[in-house]
C-alpha cells in the first residue's frame, strides 16, 4: 500500500478526534453521574430505561388519581357523618313522641324536624372543587332542592337533581375505584344512594318530610308504626355508608402504597441502566487523558523528524 505525505497527519488527527471525544463523554458521566443520555450511547439500554420511565409515568398518575380520590371520601366522609347526626336526632324525636306529649310540645318536635331537613339538605349539597359531591355524574348543579310551604315554613318535598351514576379514576393497571356516592338510586344495581335506595327502603327525606307532618297532626300511632321504622332503615343505610367510605379509603391507602413502593423499585432499575459507576469511569477517563496525551507526543515527535534523523 502506497503511504502518501499526509496519510499520518490525517490518521492522527482522526485518533486524537476520537479520543477527544471519548474523553469528552467520560467527562460528562463522571459530571451527571449518567452512563446514558441518548439512544446512541448504549440503545439497549435507553429503550429499557424508556420503558421504565413509562411505567413510572403512569404509576406516578395513578397516584394522583388517588390523591384525589381520597379527598373526595373525605368530603363524601363529613357529608354522611352530617347527615347521620340529623337522622340519629329524628330518630330520638320519634321515640319521644309518645302519647305522654301535648300538641304543643309535639309541633315544637316539628319545628326542629324542619330545621334537620334543611340540614341534612345542606349537608347533601356538600361540594368538591365545585363539583356536588352526591350528585353523581351530573354534578354541576345542587344535588337537592328543598320546597317549603310560604305560609308555615315546613317543608313539603326534597328533590334529586343528580343520577344514579359515578364517576370512575384509574388506581392500577386495569384497576379502578370510585369514592363517590350518588344522593339517590332506585335502579336497584349500582353505588347504593345515600339519601333513598329501593334495596334497603331508605328515603331519608321524605321519610323526615312524614315524621314532620306526623308530629303537627299529633298522629303518635303513625309515628309509632311507620316513621320510627323508616327512620331505622336510613340510620342502617348511613351507616352502611360511613363503614363502605371507610373501607375504600382503605383500599386507596393500600394502592398508594403498592404505587409508591413499585415507582422507587423501578427507580431503582432505571438506575442501575442510566447511571454510571463512577469509579470505573474516573478510571476510563484517566487512561483516555493518558491516551490522548501519548498520542499527542509520538505525533509531534513524528511530524518534528527531518531527513537528517535518519542520517545519522
């Protein structure tokens, strides 16, 4: 092979622009501590890391989807416990209305029955973030509205705005979880309402609507027969409901966790491909500068010879 003048130069400036750029990468790995930052440093490698990074983004927006479903229970949470002290009140007004009572002291009953309507009313409108927290999907206007009648100021009928539908969130992979309670359900399947449902006889309003129109009428014999035991079913309803609230803040908690524990494991990995050992890296860069200083030397010493060097 024919060796032309500037064959050596050229190699030569090709080897110290290769080891100039190996010692620039050393540099930057012993600088960010990171043995990958693109595809071509190792493409294996960044394919695997980008995979974990996916799944890392994702458990990371479960854990959002979470966040915001556990204060959405609590809302929900304070809501029923609310709504739970009205009914244990009525509850006790109805066993006080006996026929020991005078009408008098069974409308000033009636008079506060109204006032744990209007409560408990409020209390259902309970909201997040504007959204009405027992109106289920269609949550954008007041879950309940109350009438009363202009003359007496009692209350004559509670209506339901919402639907019986809930809103879903993503908590694991094809995994998901609702927190929220619709006001009402009379489909028979589904969330269980709060305030009535068809499975269990639960119509908390109306049933405090009759209790209230009962009591000014001086009817114990209804109050005793029918309105204590609808109330009993409402108290059951509620309290399914808190221990139902209860067990899904458990499970959110659980998933959390699992999230929390499986995002640091994949950390973990995605260190073990991305980052570089340091120490070996230092000494790679240490040879590379070694390398790169030879090659300078031998090349000056090289290109410095003349014709007398070899006459001598």
């Amino acid at each position: 092979m024919r060796v032309t003048n500037n064959m050596f130069p050229t190699t030569l400036v090709n080897q110290l622009a290769k080891l100039s750029n190996q010692q620039n990468k050393l540099q930057n790995q012993a600088a960010t501590g990171q043995r990958v930052q693109l595809p071509e440093d190792d493409p294996t490698a960044m394919r695997r890391v980008l995979d974990l990074q996916t799944d890392t983004q994702a458990l990371g927006q479960y854990r959002t989807n979470i966040a915001r479903l556990q204060e959405m229970a609590t809302a929900s949470y304070d809501g029923i416990k609310s709504i739970k002290t009205v009914s244990d009140r009525a509850s006790e007004i109805a066993t006080l209305a006996d026929d020991t009572k005078s009408q008098a002291e069974l409308t000033t009953y009636a008079t506060e029955v109204t006032q744990l309507i209007q409560q408990a009313v409020q209390s259902a409108n309970a909201t997040y973030q504007g959204d009405y927290v027992f109106g289920g999907t269609q949550n954008d206007q007041a879950a309940f509205v109350v009438a009363t009648d202009p003359v007496t100021g009692c209350v004559t009928s509670v209506t339901y705005q919402g639907n019986a539908s809930v809103i879903e969130a993503e908590v694991a992979e094809n995994a998901t979880a609702s927190v929220q309670v619709p006001g009402v359900n009379n489909t028979g399947s589904g969330t269980h309402g709060l305030i009535t449902d068809s499975r269990n006889g639960a119509d908390l309003f109306n049933h405090l609507i009759s209790l209230q129109n009962h009591l000014l009428a001086g009817d114990t014999t209804a109050i005793k027969d029918t309105d204590i035991a609808n109330l009993s079913k409402d108290e059951e309803n509620l309290l399914y409901q808190l221990g139902n609230n209860g067990a899904i803040q458990s499970q959110l908690e659980t998933a959390d966790a699992v999230a929390s524990d499986q995002i640091s494991s994949l950390g973990t990995l995605i260190s073990r491909e991305a980052d570089a050992d340091i120490a070996q890296t230092l000494v790679r860069l240490s040879q590379t500068q070694t390398a790169y200083k030879a090659a300078l030397q031998s090349g000056a010493t090289i290109l410095n010879q003349s014709l007398m060097d070899y006459l001598r």
